[in-house]
C-alpha cells in the first residue's frame, strides 16, 4: 500500500509546532497525516489537532517519524503529542 501523508518536515526541523488543525486525509491510503525526514523530536510539539480519514473503515492516524511507523496513542504515550483526536470534525 502507498502511504500517503498531508504533511511532510523538512530536514532540518527544529523548535515546530503544529497546534489546533483539523487534518484529514481523504484517499483511501491514507492512514496519517505526518512524515519527517530527520526531524528532532524534542523540539516538536503536537497538541489539540483532529485527525479525520473519512475513505477509512478503521481510522488510525500513524506517523512515520525519525523512519518509524508509530501511532497516536504511542505519540501521545512519549510525550510528543497532547490533545490531540481522531475523529469526524463535524
């Protein structure tokens, strides 16, 4: 399956901030949003933004960072990401 993301960090990417968005992903391979290329993960924060995959039967937002699939829970779990949902906006 091709993965296909909304947002992608360039390399380098120091002190980002990514707060308060509805982010989606509307093609039916999509399963996150997010992917870096060498971002350095202590100086990224991710809070209170929806994530929504209306073409998914089972939505899960996933991120590829620092070349790791991981998910939502497992952000939030390490600290990198707080408030944060996924669901429909409306």
């Amino acid at each position: 399956m091709r993965r296909v993301r909304c947002v992608r960090f360039l390399n380098p990417v120091t002190a980002s901030s990514v707060r308060n968005n509805i982010m989606y992903g509307t093609h039916s391979g999509v399963d996150g949003v997010m992917q870096d290329t060498g971002m350095v993960l202590s100086e990224l924060t991710l809070t209170n933004n929806l994530y929504y995959f209306p073409n998914k039967a089972n939505p899960q937002h996933t991120a590829n960072l620092l070349g790791t699939q991981t998910t939502l829970a497992s952000m939030q779990g390490s600290g990198y990401e707080s408030g944060s949902t996924v669901g429909d906006p409306l």
